[in-house]
C-alpha cells in the first residue's frame, strides 16, 4: 500500500479561496454558521451529522449533536435509524425549520409507482412533514418488494425492471407535493448524472460522494461544480471506518494507513492547533464541500464541530499530494453493476456480499 499512496497525484496550486465569511478567531465558536446555496435556492451547512451504523446510539447523538450546533443531518432508510433520527431531532429542542434533514430512496425503491410511497414511509418514521433533500442512493435499481437485497437462488441481486431516469423523474413529481424540498444522488458517475439532466426537467441539487485526501476526484469535483450541484462527502475521513475493512466486498487498498494518520495532517494539525481529523474535515469545507462524519462519542461529535477553520494555501497544496485515487466504497460486484465507471478508483473492486 505504501507504493500506491507514493503514487498520489501532487497538486502544487489550488486556485480556489476560501468560502469563509466569519473571522479567523471566531470560527471554532460559530460552527454551524457556514452554509452553501443550492440551485434551488435553499441553503445547506458546510458541516453535518451522519448516521450510518449504531442504530441504537442515534437517538441521543443526533439529540447531542443539534443541541452543540449541527444542523445538517443526514440519514437513509437502508440505515435502518430513520425511526431513531427522528426522536432525536424531537428531543434535541431545536425547531425543525432550523435543521437540514436530507434521507436516501433505497434501491428496492426505485419503480415510479413506489417512490412517493416510500417518501412516506421516511417521514413517518422521522416523524416530520418533510424533508430537505432526497437523495437516489445508487444508479443501480433492484427487483421491487420488500426485501432491499433481493437475490436469486445462486446469491446473485436481482436487478429491476425501471431506470434510475425514471425513478428520477417519479422524485421530480414527489417536489410538487412539498414532502421534499430538494433531489439530488448518490455514488452516481458522471455519465449517469448527465443521463439526468439530459433526459429531466431537473438538475440535481446535490451529489453524495466518497471524497476524502486519499480520493480527491479533481476533476469530477470541478465538472460537478459547473453543472450547479453541491457535493457532500460521505466518508470523509477515508478509510478509519472499520466497515470499509470488514464489509464482504472490501479492498485490499481499504487496510493501507489510515487518513488520519498521515503525518502530512498530524503537521498541518499542529500548525493550527487542531487534530488530523479537524483538518481533514477543514479541507473539504475549505474546498467548498459540506462533510458528514459520523460518531456516537461525545467529544468526538465536540472535536468535528471545531473542524470549521480556514486552511492556508500551501496546506491545502499538501494534502492534495496524498491523492491515492482509493476509493473503498466499491460494491459492484454485489450489486450487479458497474458503478463509478467513469470515475477514478474503480480498481481492485472484490466480489463478496454487503449483508
């Protein structure tokens, strides 16, 4: 692995300020202040709470986690936690109004006559009239019903009978009611992003993507940026979620050092006085991305909320030199379609089972 993260692409100009509109000494006060502007209008924070895993531990940490300032949240129903989310947002205090909830259509989902119904569903369980943003968690549709991993006598998905188009155009429909504010994917590449917007009324407001230092996408980041839709990096901190290690379809690549560990970002972090973590969150921020780590620890929940600092140039050149192209998020061959085809990463993509 030490080979491959030599082999990372060196950035040496950035070519992009800094978003920031508060000062240098009040930014770790004012966390949750930094927001960016969709194309429709509304407005998304730079840094929120994601709430994969630990269904158990939910409630009370998205409870904690909007009472300390976050106010982007974002869930999936494939998380099984909507329920939790929801009672957490309850018992948190905060209005509702003052909080982006953003949840994922699972790919079971995917027919036309079975998204607004599955809307429903989501809001019943967040125990809210709407929500912010709609994401299609993958491209890739399967067989209707309600088993979420439908397979065949052989272990192999079922795939359905319907596109993502014309799921995407079933999403546009489900705006007019007011159930959800926004759409936007999830994991799609960039030729199924522009079936999109070639083929709809509508351009998605956001992109949910694996980006971390270890899995930059330049290029796809720029070209999103054009088009008018916001990125929002899942995983963030790359490969320190032991999921990407233990998942039946991981990579190799998944057990090289982790992000955080680098020594690039333990220098940058002292520099600063904050954590690797901390400037790992900075960077995409500071890149004009939202991030959604996800924890259930108390001070590490505190710890991210500090994340919203500004970076100087030259350290943002050098976390660029750590561009490994590894993305870990890869399931492919369990899901019986190539994802990311046009992306970067899509080597070493092992074929085993998420569940």
């Amino acid at each position: 692995m030490a080979s491959l993260a030599a082999r990372a692409t060196r950035v040496t100009a950035l070519g992009r300020k800094s978003m920031f509109t508060t000062s240098t000494a009040s930014r770790a006060l004012n966390t949750h202040a930094t927001s960016y502007t969709l194309n429709t209008g509304a407005k998304i924070p730079a840094l929120g709470f994601g709430t994969f895993q630990d269904p158990d531990s939910q409630e009370d940490t998205v409870s904690l986690a909007l009472q300390k300032g976050m106010r982007l949240i974002d869930t999936a129903r494939v998380y099984n936690v909507e329920e939790q989310v929801g009672k957490g947002i309850k018992k948190s205090g905060i209005p509702r109004k003052e909080i982006f909830v953003s949840t994922k259509l699972w790919c079971n989902d995917y027919h036309p006559n079975d998204v607004e119904r599955a809307v429903d569903d989501s809001l019943r369980d967040l125990d809210t009239p709407y929500v912010d943003l709609l994401l299609m968690h993958y491209p890739c549709t399967f067989k209707r019903g309600p088993d979420r991993f439908p397979r065949d006598a052989d272990g192999r998905m079922v795939a359905g009978e319907t596109t993502y188009l014309d799921t995407w155009k079933a999403m546009e429909k489900v705006t007019r009611t007011g159930k959800v504010k926004a759409i936007g994917v999830s994991n799609f590449s960039r030729g199924e992003i522009s079936t999109l917007i070639n083929g709809s009324s509508t351009v998605p407001a956001v992109h949910q993507m694996e980006v971390h230092p270890y899995l930059q996408q330049k290029g796809f980041n720029e070209w999103l940026q054009t088009k008018g839709i916001h990125v929002v990096q899942f995983s963030p901190l790359g490969n320190m979620n032991d999921f990407y290690r233990q998942t039946g379809w991981s990579k190799e690549i998944s057990h090289m050092m982790r992000v955080i560990d680098q020594p690039i970002l333990k220098e940058i972090g002292q520099k600063y006085g904050k954590s690797p973590v901390q400037v790992v969150l900075a960077w995409g921020i500071n890149s004009g991305r939202s991030v959604i780590p996800k924890s259930v620890v108390d001070w590490q929940i505190e710890e991210n909320l500090a994340a919203h600092f500004e970076l100087q140039r030259e350290d943002m050149a050098q976390i660029a030199t750590l561009d490994a192209k590894a993305r870990f998020n890869d399931p492919s061959l369990d899901y019986e379609w190539r994802l990311y085809s046009d992306l970067e990463g899509i080597d070493g993509t092992m074929r085993g089972k998420t569940h």
